[in-house]
C-alpha cells in the first residue's frame, strides 16, 4: 500500500481512499507527481536485474560456442584416429582418447557413471599432450637410418628404380617381370627392417641384391657400400688382431708411415696373403674395400703396391718382395 499528500491539507493520504481523513475531502485529489516518484523502482536494483540478464545471456552463448567447438574438434581427432589406424596405432588410440574429452555425449555419459567434472583448463592441457603424443608416434614410425622402409622418400625419389634390364633371376609367372621385381624388392626391404644394423654382413648381400635389381638406385648404392666398409673394417680388424697375436703362422709385414704432401698418413700390412691399408689412423681396411680414391689412389699389380697423392701427383711405389722402397724404409715382423 502506497500514501500520498492531498493537495489540499498536504497530509498523508492513502492512494485508495475516498476521502482525506485530515481536511475531510471527498476523493482528494492526490499529487500524481508523488505517485509517479514512489512508483518508480530503485535504480540499483534494475542495474543489477540487468546485470544478471546479461551475464545469463552471456553464459548461454559461451555455452553454445563451446558444445561446437567441442563437436568439431571432437569429430576431427576421431577421423584423425581413424587415419592413425593405418600407421601407428598408439597414435590411433591417443586420436580417440583426445575425441573422448571433447564429445558431449561421452563426456555426459562420463559424469553420469562417476560424478566427475573435468575443468576445462585440465581437458584443453590433456588433449594438447595427446596432440602432442599423436605426432611424435606418427614421426616415430619413420626409417632409422640402418634399416630399409619400402616408403621411404629418399628411396622413392632415387634417380632411377626401374629394373635393369640384364636381371632375370626372378622370371615373371602370371604377373610382368617388373612387377615380380618390383615384389621381390618390397620382400628384401622388409626382411631388411628385422636385420640389425650391427650386421653388416647380411645388410650387404640384402642390399647388394637390390643393387644387382635397381643399379641406378643411389639409395641402395649408398646403403650397400656403407654395410660392405663396415663388413670390412671388422674382419681386418680382427685379422690384424690376430697376426699381432704372432701365432707364427702369420706373417706380417708393416710399413713405417708414409706423409703425402697432402698431410695423409699411410700404413700397410700383409697378413696371411691379405693386404690392408690405414689412411690417417682411421682403422685397418682391406685395399680392395677402400673406396676413398679420389685422396689416394692404389694399383696391385706383380707384388707391388703403388700409391699417388692426388694432390701432389707424387707416386710411392713398394717392392715387397725385395723389401725395397723408393721413399721410404718396408721392414718385416714375424
């Protein structure tokens, strides 16, 4: 109930009464400017009416917002998992952990069955970490550099893989002969990722087949001499080892260190009918695996070895037999 003043006698008079009970008046007429006034709600209150609608709408909107969001990226990192299936399936399985903290419906499901809210600042960190996981699984499946991978983009894009035209140990039955090479080097490249790079041996006869089927293939060039040094360097090691053992059945010859004008050091040995060269300390090497010719160059022929520097065109030429030497002294151990 609201009063106002009669216009009369100015005293309080109710908005519903007939008459005023100071001045007596029938009906008194009443300042509708006061009742204007009182009608009037409080500022304050309608600001924070107001306030609270906006912050409502604005909530809802995010609310939206986020629900898409949550939808499309969800669908996304499904589909990407999808994808993930093919190549690495702890890849995969991370793609669809990351979709299950985005979906609605799992995440509703999720709370119903263990009234567990996730905030959305430890759910956004989660599936950046599964991102994150999804990537490094997804380059990890790429081609170490001792193995094969049939996929490989160096391999794919060697100068030239198509068959050589002199091999035909692999006759076509049903199929074109380029397609039964073409099989046969996938088969080698698979049994070549189950070899360990530590042998080098069976790296080389793998890789010197697809040499002998793609011999313009640098890939399998570069891979098969880099498995035959390796191969070499370990058996003239161990034949070195064994002639300094001096059994008295391996003779040994040793020549004293020989500086081309290039500043390269050399050092030969003869054990048991095999010939090895050292070029700069770097390991012991039989002459015929030494493929560093374009420092040094060595010819074998009639019991001789001869050297030339490259750099300085100057030959070093050794008698073994005679134990002579043009430019330096060859001595024997037994």
């Amino acid at each position: 109930m609201m009063d106002v003043k009669c216009k009369e006698c100015h005293g309080s008079v109710d908005t519903k009464a007939k008459f005023c009970s100071h001045c007596g008046v029938s009906e008194p007429s009443i300042n509708t400017e006061d009742v204007r006034i009182q009608g009037r709600p409080d500022s304050e209150s309608f600001e924070s009416t107001q306030s609270n609608l906006t912050r409502k709408q604005r909530a809802s909107w995010f609310e939206v917002a986020s629900t898409v969001f949550c939808w499309i990226f969800g669908v996304l990192f499904f589909l990407l998992g999808l994808l993930c299936l093919v190549v690495s399936l702890q890849g995969a399985l991370l793609s669809f952990l990351a979709a299950a903290l985005l979906l609605p419906p799992i995440r509703n499901k999720f709370y119903n069955r263990t009234n567990i809210t996730i905030k959305p600042v430890l759910r956004l960190s989660a599936i950046l970490f599964l991102f994150i996981g999804v990537i490094f699984f997804m380059i990890g499946q790429g081609t170490p550099t001792e193995y094969a991978n049939p996929e490989d983009p160096e391999l794919l894009t060697s100068e030239n893989n198509s068959p050589s035209p002199e091999m035909k140990d692999y006759p076509a039955t049903e199929a074109t002969e380029a397609e039964e090479i073409e099989k046969r080097k996938n088969q080698l490249l698979l049994e070549l990722r189950g070899i360990p790079a530590s042998q080098y041996a069976q790296n080389e006869k793998k890789y010197n087949e697809l040499v002998n089927l793609f011999p313009d293939n640098t890939f399998f060039l570069k891979k098969r001499d880099f498995y035959r040094s390796k191969r070499a360097e370990k058996e003239a090691k161990q034949l070195v080892k064994e002639g300094d053992r001096g059994n008295g059945e391996s003779r040994v010859n040793f020549i004293e260190n020989y500086t081309c004008k290039s500043g390269y050091s050399i050092m030969l040995r003869h054990i048991d009918d095999k010939d090895f060269i050292q070029i700069n300390g770097t390991g012991w090497l039989p002459v015929a695996e030494y493929n560093d010719w374009s420092l040094i160059e060595t010819v074998y022929e009639n019991n001789r070895w001869k050297f030339r520097d490259q750099a300085s065109s100057r030959g070093l030429l050794l008698n073994v037999e005679s134990d002579q030497s043009y430019t330096c002294k060859w001595t024997h151990n037994y």
